[in-house]
C-alpha cells in the first residue's frame, strides 16, 4: 500500500516497520521502469533486514555495469523508504544459467530449455524427470522424455531448474 506515492509503514510497538511487500513492489517496479524482470528476491531476516537478493531476468544478457548501475539505483530506493544504506547488504544478480524454477512464470520464460524436475509424489513410480520443456498450460507443464510427452503438475513439483548437461556435453566432446 502507498500513501502519497511512497510505501505505507505499520506501526509496531511504537517503531515503524515497512511491509515486505512494499520492499518487492519497489523494486519491481523499478525493473519494469528499465524493461527487465524482478526474477526472485530474498529478504533475510525480516524485519530488521540484513540481506536483500534480487535476482533480476533479461531477455538479453545483464553485463557487470548494468548490476553496478542497478546496485546504485536499488540501494537509493530503498533508502527512500527508510532502510538506510549500510544496514543491510545489498546483492544484485541474474538467476544464472542453472536457475531454480519456482513460478508459472519462471516456466514461461524457459519454454524449450532442458530442465530437471523433482515430484512430491510419483508419476509411474518415478520421482524426478529430465527433459526438454516443449509446453506450459494453466498449472501443468508438458516434458518431453525420450521422445515421450509428460504431463506434470505444477503443483506436484517440489523442485525444478535448467538444466545444462546436454551443453555441458557438447563442450566436453
């Protein structure tokens, strides 16, 4: 919630604490602003925050001055809304190539990479799948194994990344 255009603060036993959400919303938008995507963002130690990860998605690729300049940025906007430079870390990256995949969105981007999942429950008596992601519909996403389609829901996922074996195999050879 803002108020006046600046994220609104609760207050808690006297002391103003700001709203995680208002910290993801920031920094979002902000990203949106420089046409990239706030990918994940971990926030350690809520609420008196001592480490902020962001992890920032690019259809192209994000060099060292484009983090540096986002670093800046970010750490401006978040002492806008009183969380004071210094206090915490600050850590601005991509997602890397191994990236983990946790959000229908996360799927939507990588649509034919080669990923490796990991089931809360078993499909044919099988917990974990590599494989090609050829198609995400609603919440089930669609692998393609050994010239076999798997139809898997999103929900029943306990882990998912890229994987890069078959480039890590291309280079080896």
């Amino acid at each position: 919630m803002t108020v006046g255009g600046k994220p609104a603060f609760f207050m808690i036993g006297g002391s103003m604490e700001l709203d995680k959400n208002d910290i993801i919303s920031t920094v979002s938008n902000y990203l949106i602003e420089e046409n990239l995507e706030l990918y994940d963002i971990n926030i350690a130690n809520y609420p008196s925050v001592s480490k902020i990860e962001v992890y920032v998605y690019s259809s192209t690729n994000l060099d060292y001055k484009t983090i540096e300049r986002l670093n800046h940025q970010i750490q401006r906007l978040l002492e806008e809304v009183n969380l004071e430079k210094g206090t915490y870390d600050l850590i601005i990256s991509s997602p890397g190539l191994e990236r983990q995949l946790k959000t229908s969105r996360h799927y939507e981007i990588s649509l034919d990479e080669y990923i490796k999942v990991k089931l809360i429950d078993p499909i044919d008596n099988q917990y974990s799948f590599q494989g090609t992601l050829v198609n995400i519909e609603n919440e089930n996403i669609d692998l393609l194994v050994e010239e076999q389609i798997i139809k898997i829901d999103i929900n029943n996922i306990k882990k998912a990344r890229l994987d890069l074996i078959k480039f890590k195999e291309k280079i080896n050879n």
